[in-house]
C-alpha cells in the first residue's frame, strides 16, 4: 500500500477500506482519485473474501470537500474540452457504480463533505454522519448545478427540502442530514474509530449499535414554509413566495438567493424538475449533458474563480437578477 496515494485502497478483515488521502485539498476529487476508487470496487466486486466497503476522509477536516473544480475551471480556460468531459463522465460513471454494487458500500462521514464527497457516500447503502459532518450542494454559488446524481436524488428528500438545497447551497449538520435522508445513521465522533474497527471484524451489521439519538431536525420548524415556497412552478415564484412572507427565515432565504448566480438558480430548478421523473442513469446523462455547456458560461469560470481562485467571495454574474436571464437560454441548454 501507497501511504502517500491519493486513495489509499486495503483489505482489512472482512472488508475493502478505502481512504480519501488528500487532506491539504480537504479531500477533494480529481481524476487520479476517481479511478483509483472506480479500480478498488472492480477488484473487490467479485472476491469473496470482501464482504463489504468502507470509505473514509483522511485528515480530520473533510470526507470530501467535492470535485476539483478549480481544474475545471483550468481546463474551460485553456479550452480543454476533453479533460472537462473525461473529468465528468469518470466521476458519474464512479457514482452509478456505487449505486449498484453488489456489496453494501459504508461512509463514514466526518467533517465537511459537499458536491462530490456527496457523489461517493450518497449512493451507497450505509451514509454514518457525525455531529461534525456538513453536507450541502454549494453549486449555484459558483455558477454550476447540483450535480452527481442530485437531479436523482435531491427531488425525493422529504417535502421540498432537495429544492431548498439545491438553490440556496444550505448547509446540514449530520443530524440534520439523517432527518433529512442524506445520511442514514448518526454516530459521535468519538465512537467513529470503534465502528470502523467493529465493522472491518463483524462486517455492517454491528452500525445500528453504534447509533446516537437524534437531535430534533433544525429545519423542523420551517418545513411548512419551504414545501410552500420551494413547490412554486418557478423560480421568480419561489422569490415571490419568500418575499411575501413575515417569517425572518424566509427573508434570510430570500437574500442568500440573490447571491447566487441567477441562471445557475434557473437551470438548477429545471434539472432537479426533470430529474423528478428519471432514474439515476438518465439523471446523471443529462448532467453530463449540462456539463458540456454550462462549464463554457461565464457564470461558472466567474464564480470559481470569486469563490475557489481568488477567494474574494464577491462574483459578478452575467445577469443581475433572475428576470434578466434569456429564458430561450435555459431552454437551450435542455434541448
């Protein structure tokens, strides 16, 4: 084994352990990373002797913090179409993978883990976040859209709640995230290395012991307010809906949206509509699809360059509002 690998891959007692092994980078994925996931779960697919898969974030800080979207932004500079399209289609195919492996694939989550670090536990049988985890789907803050799979996923959370998400990029502790569906099981950081340690023994049914009360659902309480607003047949409704209300939470919303890019808010909420009607193969075809265009619109190499490059957290969006933004554009995208 290859301590200093970006995915450190073993057999260890009844299972395959995986380790995301770039903790300067919070983890994050990039090519080299995608195939050595992909590589471990073909030669574990079919041995007997690995019950099941473990995936864990080295260093504390993140699972995974996402894809390396920085080189993305590199590549769409420079004009590389095929390093973006080999990126994406690696890092889908990856995500259909674990969705049907034949094993049960763990996650144990602990620390941030957002977009792609969502691609590789989401899919799997067993998501177990701690109080430290943080989920959240931040791409319209940089001029993309809910991606690996969350046009299959988000739409069948509870209620509204993938919509909310999706748009606002709002953040879920690991309680949260459970109540929510994200996770399955919420374990304390403290029990984490007992789990690990107990599930590489006696394999995953010993995570249901391990298991913590769960803490009220932070959102509980504006549940009814975003299943109202976040079911608008359109975005400028969902503004109008917020607007209207009294509540601070729905002001505090209201101004977080504005933030984002208002065509990333656009082709968000038509791809998660979509994908409400798909299944998982189709909804990660038409994200790659997306990919091909959205990564050339000056939305994205603006807002990572505000958000991840430069770091100075004020983007300039191609469109002020969203009732500026051509409709036969994200139409287009869609056609």
């Amino acid at each position: 084994m290859d301590e200093a690998a970006s995915v450190r891959s073993m057999h260890e007692g009844r299972i395959g352990r995986l380790l995301l092994n770039r903790p300067k980078a919070l983890n994050a994925l990039d090519l080299e990373m995608i195939r050595g996931l992909a590589a471990a779960l073909e030669g574990w697919r079919d041995r007997p002797s690995v019950h099941a898969v473990l995936i864990e974030g080295a260093g504390g800080r993140a699972f995974c913090a996402g894809g390396d979207i920085r080189a993305v932004r590199d590549a769409a500079l420079a004009g590389d179409n095929v390093a973006i399209e080999r990126f994406f289609a690696e890092e889908y195919a990856l995500n259909e993978a674990i969705s049907r492996y034949p094993k049960p694939y763990i996650a144990l989550i602990d620390g941030v883990c957002m977009g792609g670090g969502i691609g590789v536990s989401v899919h799997g049988t067993f998501r177990i976040a701690s109080e430290h985890a943080i989920f959240a789907m931040p791409e319209t803050g940089i001029g993309l859209f809910p991606d690996i799979g969350a046009s299959y996923f988000l739409p069948r959370l509870p209620g509204e709640l993938g919509m909310y998400l999706a748009l606002t990029g709002a953040q879920l502790r690991g309680a949260d995230a459970v109540h929510a569906g994200l996770a399955t099981h919420f374990v304390r950081r403290e029990a984490l290395a007992d789990l690990a340690a107990a599930i590489t023994r006696d394999g995953p049914a010993v995570i249901a012991g391990y298991a913590a009360p769960l803490p009220p659902f932070s959102l509980a309480a504006h549940r009814a307010l975003i299943d109202a607003c976040f079911s608008a047949p359109a975005v400028a409704e969902i503004f109008a809906r917020l607007a209207a209300s009294e509540e601070d939470f729905a002001q505090a919303t209201l101004a977080v949206l504005k933030t984002r890019s208002p065509a990333a808010l656009l082709w968000s909420f038509a791809l998660l509509r979509r994908g409400a009607a798909r299944d998982l193969r189709a909804c990660l075809g038409q994200e790659l699809a997306l990919t091909r265009k959205v990564t050339r619109h000056p939305d994205f190499l603006e807002g990572v360059r505000a958000m991840v490059v430069d770091k100075d957290r004020t983007p300039h969006w191609s469109a002020p509002s969203i009732d500026a933004v051509d409709a036969r554009e994200i139409d287009a995208l869609f056609a």
